[in-house]
C-alpha cells in the first residue's frame, strides 16, 4: 500500500480492508462466539422447541419457515453492533484520528462495511448449518441459494447504514444500542418473522403484509423454498433500495458532521 | 452499626443508583413490557387456539414478570462487577463495616428491585387484561414467589459477577442461561406443546415450576406444588451459591 496518499481506488479498499481487520478484532472471540454462535443455535431450537407444534398444526412447516426469520433477526444484530462501534469510535476520538491520518475517508465506511459482511456471512452461516440439522433445506437449487445469501447480506447493509448514521450523530454507544433493540423488536416481530400474517389480530395484518420486514422475508422464504421467486424478490429489493438511498443520504451526512 | 443496618444502608445505595440511571430503569422496566405486548399479539391467537379459549394474557404476564426478574440479574452481574474493578468494594473493605454487609446490600437492593419492577409489570398487563381473582393473600404470595424465584438468579449473578474477568464475559455467563430457561418453559406455550422428550426438562425449570405458581396465584389453578417446587429451586440455590459467593466474596 502506498502511504501519504488519500484519494485512489487501491487506497479505499486496502485501507478500508485494513480497516475492517481492526473492526473485527474490535469484539473479543468469546464475545463473537457467544453473540454470533451459541445464540443463534439457541434462538433456532428454542422457537422451534415453543412453536413447533402449534404451527405444524396449521400446516406450516416450522423448520423450513423459521431460519429465514432468524437469519434477519442476526442481520439486525449486525447493523445495531455498526452502530454501537461507530458511536464509541466517536466518543473515544478514533474518527478523528483516522481524519488527521493520510488515509482514505472512504475507507472508514469501506471498513465498516467489510466488518459488517463478515459478521453477517458468519451469522447465516452458523444459521442455515443449525437449520439443516433441523430439517431446513434450500430447495430451489444453487443460484437461489446463493441470492439468498446475498439478499441477507444486503438487507444487513442497508439497515446498517440507517443505524449508522444515528450511530455518528451520538456519542453513547450503550444508548443507540439500547434504543435500537426497541426500534427493531417490533419492526421483526410484527412481521411474517414468526407467524405467518393471518396469525395476527385483523387490525395490524395489514402492516404485518405491507412491511418491509416481511417484503424480506417472504423473498428469503421464496428463495429457500422454491415457488414463484422473481415477485417477492423484485418487492424485497425495491424496499432495500429505496431504504438505502435514505439511509446512505443520511449516514453520509452524519458521517461528515462527526468530528 | 449494626449488619442489618449497613445492609439497608448499602441497597438503598445500590436502588438509588438504579433509579438515577433511566438506561437502567428502561433497561429493566421498558424491555419486559414491550416484550409482553409483542408476544400478545404475535401469538395470541395461536396460542388462544391451542388452550381452547385460555386467555394467553392470564400466562403471559407472570412469565414476563419471572423473565424481567432473571433478566435483571444479568444487571446485578454487571453493577456488582463493575463495583469490585472500580474500586468502591475495596474502600467499603476499609471502613469499620461488615464484610459481609456489601453483599447482602447488594442483594437486599436488587430483590426490592425485582419486586417494584414486578409490580409495574402487572400494573401494566392489567391494562392487557391480566387481573389478581385471589384476593390479598394471594397476591402477597405471588410477589413472595417473584422475591424466592429473584433470589435464585441474583446469587448466580454475583457469584458469576466475582468469578469473570470482563464485564462482557458476566453478561455473557448470564444472558445464555437466562434466554435458555425462557425458552424452555411452560411460560409462553403449555408443556405439552414442546417435543416429547423436552417435556421434562420444560417441567422441571425454575422459570415453569414459578410460572405455574404465579398464574395459580393470580388467575387461579394449582399453586401448593408449585411453590413447593419452587422453594426447592430456593432452598438448592441457597445450598450451593451462598457459601460459594461467600467464599469469592472472602
């Protein structure tokens, strides 16, 4: 890498690589392991353990229809864990500091951006081998899979930038993360996550189906188990790319504000 | 001064710096109640389905309030810890007080703690539909359980609490069983609604066996076996943590 150089394609991506090295190793391993292992296997067999049988009971195939959800559910993870790192980046005078080193701005969110794909991929990774062993299976052949993944990935990154961006506006990490899982619990819960739409009370079904959350989920599920894909997949990624041109507007302009 | 002096001296410390904390308080009172108005209306009717008619609310308070108490151990684990690398355990060492004071203070605080909280919790479910039908006694008895099913966990929590090297690593050792006991109980779907083989397992947790004491003791059903069973949990907790926060302690 040349160094006392900004601007270049080379330097955004091989600071920002950089980077997102820095980020990862952020997080102790224990605390990786715990957070992005034990805990999506223990989400897995527990929701399946509690609603198994009642949803078995409406002709639901619990197996195949919870990993999707769980999947989001760790992609929100992902982007509230963005915002908790950008935010105690700025308490602690780490963005500051990368503004008076000659290194690439881009490369901050590069970095950030990197970090969040390796966590993500490993989340959905430690899912979909827990969701074998249960009895889930991509159905729908390699391609399918693989758009899967990169939906997953990518619904991360969009919510990441929104959490982003409130993660630079603030300098309290443990607030934005606290403040987040109240804004997201619902969003995921009041969603076709873990019941299907019909399941909720009339009133909010129309949420539930409108949402984006499901718009989602309903391509994940699409994806994983075959059927018509091309419909909820063309819905899901309209939704994640008008929310990233909010999001990323907005996470730029907080990103130039955070000194 | 007297030990039992100090002790209110140092839970009133500990209540206060819970109370001047609104991250702590949303923390411990906010997340159980969106919790409990989620699951309403996300399973509600399914599990309404399921029990012919049982109203879910009638279960799913008390689990929410079990659930805040062991939850709240996970900020016990953590407030304790921070307390022995800060410092302020040290200087309470030096003074002329009790040794053993500290924890019991730390204890005593955080079990008034869990019963405020569990006391908020079901004035909110009321609003929900969720109402005492036993009478006085009955509701004394369901926040004695809350206190015996608390006590549990916040033993855990500091004898976790002094045996951890990081902050991380206590809420870590904590969040795990927590979310696990949750899991496996009868508190958000009936037992026998989980696989055959467990079903016993879902029967023997601290969170089902107080779980089924609290419904008893709010909406009615039996409630002698499962305070029994419950104690048991007490009295074994006692037994095995005490000595063992005791002796970290020393």
């Amino acid at each position: 890498m040349t160094t006392g150089t900004e601007a270049g394609l080379g330097n955004l991506f091989g600071q920002g690589l950089l980077l997102a090295g820095r980020n990862i190793r952020l997080n102790s391993t224990a605390d990786t392991i715990s957070t992005m292992v034990v805990f999506p296997v223990i989400f897995v067999f527990g929701f399946l353990a509690l609603f198994g049988n009642l949803l078995e009971a409406r002709g639901i195939v619990y197996a195949q229809f919870l990993p999707p959800a769980i999947v989001v559910q760790w992609m929100f993870s992902v982007a509230i864990t963005a915002a908790f790192c950008f935010a105690s980046d700025r308490r602690n005078g780490m963005l500051a500091r990368y503004r008076s080193l000659a290194i690439s701005r881009g490369a901050v969110v590069v970095g950030r951006m990197a970090a969040d794909s390796v966590r993500a991929l490993l989340a959905i990774a430690v899912i979909i081998a827990t969701g074998y062993v249960a009895g889930f299976r991509f159905q729908a052949g390699l391609p399918a899979a693989l758009g899967f993944v990169a939906l997953s990935v990518g619904f991360a990154l969009t919510v990441s930038a929104g959490t982003s961006a409130l993660g630079l506006v603030s300098r309290d990490p443990e607030a934005v993360s606290a403040t987040l899982h109240v804004v997201y619990l619902p969003l995921l819960m009041i969603s076709s996550a873990f019941v299907p739409a019909d399941a909720f009370p009339g009133w909010i079904e129309p949420f539930v189906r409108h949402q984006p959350v499901t718009a989602v989920l309903d391509a994940l599920r699409a994806l994983a188990g075959g059927g018509p894909t091309a419909g909820p997949v063309l819905t899901a990624v309209a939704w994640l790319a008008g929310l990233l041109a909010v999001f990323s507007a907005a996470a730029v302009q907080a990103f130039r504000r955070a000194t | 001064m007297s030990t039992i002096t100090e002790t209110g001296l140092l839970a009133g410390r500990n209540l206060r710096r819970f109370a001047k904390s609104p991250q702590l308080v949303a923390d411990a009172v906010m997340f159980p109640l969106i919790l409990l108005f989620l699951m309403l209306l996300v399973f509600g009717e399914l599990v309404g389905a399921a029990t012919h008619g049982g109203r879910y609310i009638d279960r799913l308070a008390p689990v929410i309030v079990l659930f805040s108490a062991a939850y709240g151990a996970v900020g016990t684990g953590v407030g304790f810890f921070t307390d022995l690398r800060s410092g302020i355990v040290d200087r309470f060492r030096s003074m002329n007080i009790s040794r053993l004071s500290v924890l019991a203070g730390r204890i005593v605080g955080d079990l008034v703690r869990a019963v405020l909280v569990a006391a908020v919790t079901t004035a909110v479910a009321h609003l929900a539909g969720f109402r005492f039908t036993g009478g006085p006694l009955a509701v004394l008895g369901f926040f004695a359980v809350v206190a015996l099913f608390a006590w549990i966990f916040l033993w855990l929590a500091v004898v976790v609490a002094m045996a951890a090297s990081s902050e991380q690593a206590v809420s870590g050792a904590l969040n795990t069983p927590v979310t696990l006991l949750l899991f496996l109980s009868s508190g958000f779907v009936p037992v026998e609604q989980f696989p055959g083989w467990l079903q016993p397992v879902v029967r023997a947790n601290p969170l089902s066996l107080a779980g089924d004491a609290l419904v008893g003791l709010s909406g009615g059903g039996p409630v002698l076996l499962p305070v029994l069973f419950t104690g048991a949990w007490a009295v074994a907790a006692t037994v095995i943590l005490v000595p063992l926060a005791v002796r970290l302690y020393k």
